[in-house]
C-alpha cells in the first residue's frame, strides 16, 4: 500500500475510533469505548507508516 492510502486509512480509522468511543461514552459501553480506542492508536499507527514512507521515498531521491 502507497504512503499516501496508508494516511488516508490511518485518518479514517483514526476518525472511526473516536466515533465509538463517543457512542461508548453515551451508552455507557466501556468495551465500545475501548474498541474506539484501540482503532484510533492503530489508525494513527498506520498514519506513521505513511510518514515513514514518504520519508524513505524523500531519501531514495
């Protein structure tokens, strides 16, 4: 996957993730609020992928 899908995804994960923790945190759901977490820290991950990548395309120029 390209630098810039990886950020893309990443974003929308991350995005995905506070979702539910917002709706975990209205319905009173700490195990949705825990997955919202777990998406936002592995959408932000995937986000520095990118970042790295794009570093290592810089490098190789």
């Amino acid at each position: 996957m390209g630098a810039k899908k990886d950020k893309v995804k990443g974003k929308w994960e991350e995005t995905k993730g506070k979702s539910k923790q917002a709706w975990g945190d209205i319905t009173d759901d700490p195990d949705k609020v825990d997955e919202g977490s777990f998406d936002k820290t592995k959408g932000k991950g995937r986000q520095k992928l990118g970042d790295a990548k794009d570093w290592i395309d810089d490098k190789k120029k």
